[in-house]
C-alpha cells in the first residue's frame, strides 16, 4: 500500500481522496486544485488563496526560483512556506516544462531535487521529459526511456519526508503510457502526473487526453494519487475526474485574466462578448461586464483572476458533491454538452466502460438516462456481465408489457439494461429513471442484454414481447429467440 493516499468514495473510476502530506503535515482532500502561483507575478496572494478560496495546496516553479536572483536566496533562508505566507501544502515542479519550451534547461534532476528540498517543497518532481504529442514512436520510446531513468535516479536522492512526483509520460501512444505507468508505480516515488497534456488541452482534443488517461489508470494500483499536469481549465475536470485524476493545477485562472478571457463550466468567454455575467460568484454578484470594462487593466485582470478562480474552486465541490450522491457521469454528460469536442471526450470515456466498472460503486441512489451515451455506461455493461451468469430454466417470457401465464416466467425488458427478473425492478440500476422518447443506441443496448442472455443459456427457450424496436436493436437479438411485437400482432396480452 501507498501510505500517502487513501480512496474514501468512488463514482465511475473518480473518487474522494485523501493524500498526506507528511512535510506540510497536512491532509489535503482530492480531488484537488493547485492554483499556479508565479513567483514573479503573482495575481492573487498565496495567503489569500488559502484565506478567501480555502486552498489546500498549490504548485509554483522552482526552476524559477534557481534562477531568480531575486528570489533564491530568501526561498532558501526563509523556505517557501514563509516566503509565501501560506501554511498547506506546496507542491513544486522542476523546469521539465520550460525544457518542453526552450529546448533546455540548466539543471539536472539530483540538483533540482535538492534544490527543491532545501526551499521546503512538500511535492518535488524530478527533470521528466514532456514528450509532445504525434512524434514518431521511436523519439516517444527514447525521451521516455530518458525519463524512467530520472525516475528511477530520483529515488536515491535523499530529499527526506518531501514527496516526490513520478511524471508519465509516452507522447500519444497508449501502450507507452501504460508501461510508463507501471514502470513509475513500480518506484518508490509517491504521486504520479500525467504528463504533456497541455499541448492536447490547448487543441481541445479531450478524446485523447481521455485515452491517455485510462492507459495510465490502467498501468497504476488503485492507492496512486494521479496529478493531470498543466489542466487548469473547469469544463474539463468532470470528465478528468470521472477517468481517475485526483489533482490539477490551474495557470489559466491567472493566464485567461491576463487576455481579458473569463473562464466557465462550458468554456471559455471574452469579456467583449459578455452582456451579462452568468455566473453568481462575488465579483460578477457585484460587476457587469461593462464595469469590469471601465477599470484599469490591472483591476480588471485581478477581478477576472478572481472570478476564474471562483468557478474553478466551484466546479471542484461541485463535483465531489456528484461523488458523494453518485451522479458524476450525469454532470459528466451536462459538461459533455457544453463544446462538441467535450462531447467526443464523453463518447471516449464510454468506450472505458469496462475499465470504470472496476471501482463503480455496485449501488447509487439513481440511475438518469439523460443521453444516447447513458446506454454505454458502466452500470448497463455490469448488468450484461450479469446476464450472461444467470441460469433461468424452461419457457421464458422477456416483455416490455404484462406477465403472462403461459411461460414458466415472465422477466421485465427495460432499455438499455435488457431483460432482468420482475423482483431486480426496484435495485440499482434497473430502477432507472429513463425517457419516455429513447433513441436507437438504448434498444440495441435491451438487445444486446438479450443476447447476453440467451446465448448463456442455450438450452432454456426465451421469447421477446417488444414494443416499437428500430430495425437495428430487431437485428442484434439472436435468431435463437422469438421475438413478438406487443399491440399489432394477433393473440396480444398488453
Ligand atoms: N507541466 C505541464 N506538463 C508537464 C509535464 O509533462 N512535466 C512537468 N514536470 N511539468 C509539466
Ligand atoms: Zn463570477
């Protein structure tokens, strides 16, 4: 077991975490927001980070810090804690990012890691290699090979109670990335960023930030802390959350208010395209978008580096909350209709349904079919794992309509789930709260639960009594079963 963590509360693979942090002896709840905090600009106090928005931990640059006259000397002398007035946790990075950036930097990983130490950072990270995205495999193999070698150098520094990040990294290759995992919990080393996602969030391609994300889960022991590296933007936590990732760290609450680009749950805004302020958080409570407009750039970029960092910290209880009640695929889905490319995010997160359905609680408080996606979800995958393990024996009757006495049973059809016993009516899932208007996907879903089915039990004899089934649902129940449309067919019970 990894000490620093613990699961309290799972929904899908998202989770209520706690993670020790022994140096800052403090417990910080996951999942969590690092607010970026540049040691030469900073937008808004750490102090009042931990004051006024209840920050827990938060994340800044040492490699600035190492080559900052200005600030070196004081962050060694009096630690960062002081220097920041700020008494949680603080997590530090290394300078991998300004590598990405610039092609080099000039520090190694021991230096910088004990650099890291002496400045007093709770969560250091050693020199890791953000690989970029689309690079030809071999390039993606070498710099990660590069990497685990860091890693594993990391592990031999002695940087006593500090934590240590073990970043994974694999460009866009997903069996990369999941031995880069394994490799990384395979260390010593204590929190695991996935990283150089940023350039894939900047190009809105959430399907493969997804992706990326379960290869990593899947390399990983359910008890790793997982830091998504550099995803600061709220319209993409649900979804992050409901794949794994327990921390986050936000430049763009300050970066955005610098562009004058005010940050919500569904994207992003331009403060000249605002008449109003959606949004019920202090500044936009007191300001319309044309006041914020007549103050100076400063005031301005402060009041919006304010409200960014409202909605960001909203969102994050907002969604621990859906943990706690086990609907964060239902906010998932709302988020998901927010930009047509967090919809491809959403459609990638189904496509994990199996992997979910590991860590998703077996009983939620209800199950709402909000989306021709909800069909795909991991309770309607559990439910046909169920099927197949079923044994009912003799004539069985599967109906969207009434009982009738001339089978051995008559076993309830409801889509997207299938078909299930008359007394599961009232357990989770199959007491979902489904429309009355479904789409296609739900019926080829109730297809597939019959499928499941039948072909577990080749030698009982099922009969389908449907109502209105597209052709494709029609064409995915197995010839095996007869099938008996309720309402148009002669001899009709319903
Ligand atoms: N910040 C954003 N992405 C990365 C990354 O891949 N590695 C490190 N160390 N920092 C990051
Ligand atoms: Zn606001």
């Amino acid at each position: 077991m990894r000490e620093c963590f613990e699961v309290r509360d799972y929904d899908g693979a998202g989770r209520i975490g706690e993670l020790d942090v022994p140096r800052a002896d403090v417990t910080v709840e996951t999942p969590a927001l690092l607010p970026v905090v540049n040691p030469h600009v900073r937008t808004i106090e750490p102090g009042e980070l931990e004051a006024e928005f209840g920050a827990e931990i938060l994340i800044t640059n040492a490699y600035s810090i190492y080559g900052s006259e200005e600030y070196r000397e004081d962050a060694l002398e009096q630690g960062l804690h002081d220097l920041y007035d700020f008494s949680g946790a603080i997590m530090t990075d290394s300078g991998s990012f300004q590598l990405s950036e610039y092609g080099s930097i000039d520090v190694d990983t021991e230096e910088i890691l004990q650099f890291q130490h002496d400045i007093g950072s709770d969560i250091g990270t050693p020199v890791d290699i953000p690989t970029p995205p689309d690079v030809p495999r071999e390039q993606a193999e070498e710099e990660l090979t590069t990497t685990q070698e860091r890693l594993e150098l990391a592990e031999t520094v002695d940087t006593g109670e500090m934590l240590v990040n073990a970043p994974i990294q694999g460009s866009t290759y997903a069996d990369l990335r999941e031995s880069a995992a394994e490799h990384a919990y395979g260390t010593s080393l204590d929190v695991f960023p996935v990283g150089a996602v940023v350039p894939l969030l900047n190009n809105y391609r959430f399907a493969d930030v997804v992706d990326l994300v379960a290869a990593s889960k899947r390399g990983l022991g359910e008890d790793a802390p997982v830091h998504l590296f550099g995803a600061g933007h709220p319209m993409m936590f649900a979804l992050a959350v409901a794949m794994g990732c327990d921390l986050f760290d936000s430049a763009a609450y300050a970066l955005y208010a610098r562009d004058d680009r005010y940050l919500t749950v569904r994207g992003t805004e331009h403060l000249e395209d605002l008449d109003y302020f959606p949004c019920e958080c202090p500044v936009c409570a007191s300001h319309t978008p044309d006041d914020l407009d007549a103050k100076n750039a400063l005031e301005r970029e402060r009041l919006l580096a304010e409200h960014n960092l409202h909605v960001t910290y909203g969102e994050m209880r907002r969604i621990k909350q859906a943990i706690r009640r086990g609907n964060l695929l239902e906010l998932v889905e709302t988020r998901a209709r927010g930009h047509p490319t967090m919809l491809s995010g959403y459609r990638a997160l189904v496509d994990h349904a199996e992997q979910l359905e590991a860590t998703d609680p077996v009983a939620k408080e209800a199950f709402f079919y909000l989306s021709t996606e909800s069909a795909d979800r991991p309770e309607v995958h559990r439910h046909h794992d169920r099927l197949a393990r079923l044994s009912p024996e003799g004539e069985i009757l599967l109906s969207e309509g009434d009982t009738n006495e001339a089978y051995d049973e008559t076993w309830r059809v409801v889509p997207p789930f299938g078909p299930f016993p008359r007394d599961l009516s009232d357990v989770y899932p199959l007491n979902a709260e489904i429309p009355e208007r479904l789409d296609a996907r739900a019926y080829e879903q109730a297809a597939e639960g019959v499928r499941r089915l039948a072909e577990g039990n080749p030698d009982a004899a099922f009969t389908l009594a449907y109502h209105d089934w597209p052709e494709t649902a029609l064409a995915a129940v197995p010839d095996s079963v007869s099938t008996f449309q309720l309402g148009v067919e002669e001899g009709d019970w319903d």
